[in-house]
C-alpha cells in the first residue's frame, strides 16, 4: 500500500468547490425527481447480515460483532427487493454508502472507488424498459437542472453539458462482444456521443432470466466519451425455486443467504425492477475528469491508501 495523496491539497484545489456544488446539484435534482414521482425515500444500512453478492471478486469486508458475522454493504439490492415486500409503494430511493473493496488492479480503471455512494432505486411492477425509461427521464432531469444551476462553475472547470436524446440506444452484450470482443464496454463508451444502454449481462441471482429466450433481463447504463459504466440494474427474481436454481448454476452457497432465502420461500418478494447510479461516476462523468478521484473530496482509490 503506498499513500498517495497530500489530502490537505486535494481538499484546496481551486476547482474542488465547483465539482462540490455540481456533486450538490445531483443529489439536489435526484430528491426532487424522486418527490415528484411519489418515489418514498429509505435510509441507508451499512451493516447486515446478507449483501449483494455482485457478479466480481473483491476482498471480504465482513466483521464480526456480539458474536455475529455481518456485512459491510456492498449495494442495497436485496434490502430494496424485501422492502418492497410490503407492495403498496410505488417505488423507493437510498442515497446509499457502498463498500467494495476491489482488488488494487482496479486503480488506473479512472471509475472505481472502494467507498462510494450510489443511488440506489427500486420499481413496483416494472419491467426492465419501464425502468430505464424511469432513468433516462431522471438523467435529462438531473443535467437540465445542473446545466442551469451551475453555469459558472462548468464554464470554470470547462465542461459543457449536452442533454441526451432520449430514449437512449439499446445494445445487446452478446452482439457487441461478437463485433468488438471482450473490451466491448470500453470500446462502445469510447465511439458514443451521449449516453446508452447495454442489455443481456451474466449475473446476479437476484437479475431475472426471461425464460424462453434465456436472456438476462439487466442492464448497464454507459456514459460516452470512454467514462465508461455509471449504472447497473434489472428486472428482479422474486421466485423462490428459480432463485435457488439460479444460485446452483452460479455456484452461490445458499447459506450465506438464509435469512434472504427465507423471506422468498414465504413469498413475500414481488415483481420490481430497478437499478443505482453511482454519484462519484456521475460527477467525473459531469465535470469531465479523467479519474474518478478528481471528482470527489475524500477519495478512496484501490491500493491507493486512505490518509484520513
Ligand atoms: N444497484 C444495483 C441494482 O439495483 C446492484 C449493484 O449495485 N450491484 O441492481
């Protein structure tokens, strides 16, 4: 582990206010889309018993506390989806702390933070394309607002927003992995001018399978210019036998979920889909850094080391 930061300077930087209120004006625009759509908003949990497997390998974050093994919340999926148990919202928010800690090959990525926030939304009764259309109207309704709000302080840092047309392009990932190769994502968020979509992407238990066609109902969301992933996000499981299947084929120890298991085997899960969208990854994506440290006060970049 090597330190790399003089926070004190990173804090001072004179552009570091400006990327502070455009980071502001994200979070300002988002509650007031979500109140607007009647969207009820949770507070975050950090510690639970269960948390997002994710679909790559990262450190263990676990902790033990009175004798009980907890987890450091890697996403809120599985507490929106039972949250949403109760059935008479019509969809939910967290601004959500997140702790990952990704390997430190991740460090160059420009995107990856082992701390970050995401917003973090949950659908009653959507499909996927619902979702993303909820999302897209969000998107043009956060940029609108921050294009108006923070004038200056883009002319300042030399950022000029464009608002996307919607509804954004869809890509398939099997069709773009049989173009482009492996570096599909990377090479696609390089060519594009605004953002789009990317469908069909092997996960998740907790992401629905349609089950004729096989394919994943999830999707990404990728900024252009190379910014690369802001979003992930999918129509849900909520059946209890096709979950377990589904952890048998992506050899997921059930165990590790008892407690998530238990709430779907008494059929309290329901139909939902939704997503989260980093806010450091829409902040670099807004103010146009290069890496994601740039756009945040208290950067904690794999393998770089946290000062305070
Ligand atoms: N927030 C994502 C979702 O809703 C999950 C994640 O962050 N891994 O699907």
């Amino acid at each position: 582990m090597i330190l790399v930061y003089k926070i004190i300077e990173h804090i001072k930087k004179s552009e570091m206010k400006d990327i502070l209120k455009i980071q502001s004006a994200v979070l300002k625009a988002t509650h007031d889309f979500m109140w607007l759509k009647e969207m009820t908003q949770l507070m975050p949990v950090m510690l639970s018993s269960v948390t997002d497997p994710l679909a790559h390998d990262v450190f263990d974050s676990s902790i033990i506390y009175d004798g009980q093994r907890l987890e450091l919340t890697k996403s809120m999926i599985l507490h929106k989806q039972i949250s949403m148990s109760r059935g008479d919202m019509k969809g939910i928010y967290i601004v959500s702390p997140n702790i990952r800690l990704e390997r430190p090959e991740c460090k160059d990525s420009g995107r990856h933070l082992i701390e970050f926030s995401q917003v973090d939304i949950e659908l009653k009764d959507a499909t996927g394309e619902e979702f993303r259309k909820f999302m897209e109207e969000l998107i043009v309704y956060i940029l609108s607002f921050v294009k108006k709000e923070c004038k200056e302080e883009l002319e300042r840092i030399g950022r000029k927003i464009e608002i996307p047309k919607t509804p954004f392009k869809v890509y398939d990932s099997v069709k773009l992995k049989e173009v482009y190769g492996a570096d599909y994502e990377k090479i696609v968020s390089e060519k594009e001018k605004e953002p789009f979509w990317i469908t069909d992407l092997y996960r998740e238990f907790y992401d629905k399978e349609d089950p004729i066609s096989k394919k994943h109902l999830n999707y990404d969301l990728i900024y252009p210019e190379g910014f690369g992933e802001g979003l992930s996000g999918a129509e849900r499981e909520h059946i209890y036998d096709i979950i377990i299947e589904k952890m048998e084929r992506r050899k997921t120890d059930p165990k590790m979920f008892e407690p998530y298991l238990k709430i779907a085997k008494e059929g309290h899960l329901i139909p939902t889909a939704g997503g989260g969208f980093g806010v450091e990854r829409m902040v670099r994506f807004l103010t146009g850094k290069k890496h994601i440290r740039e756009a945040t006060l208290f950067p904690r970049v794999p393998g770089e080391g946290i000062e305070i």
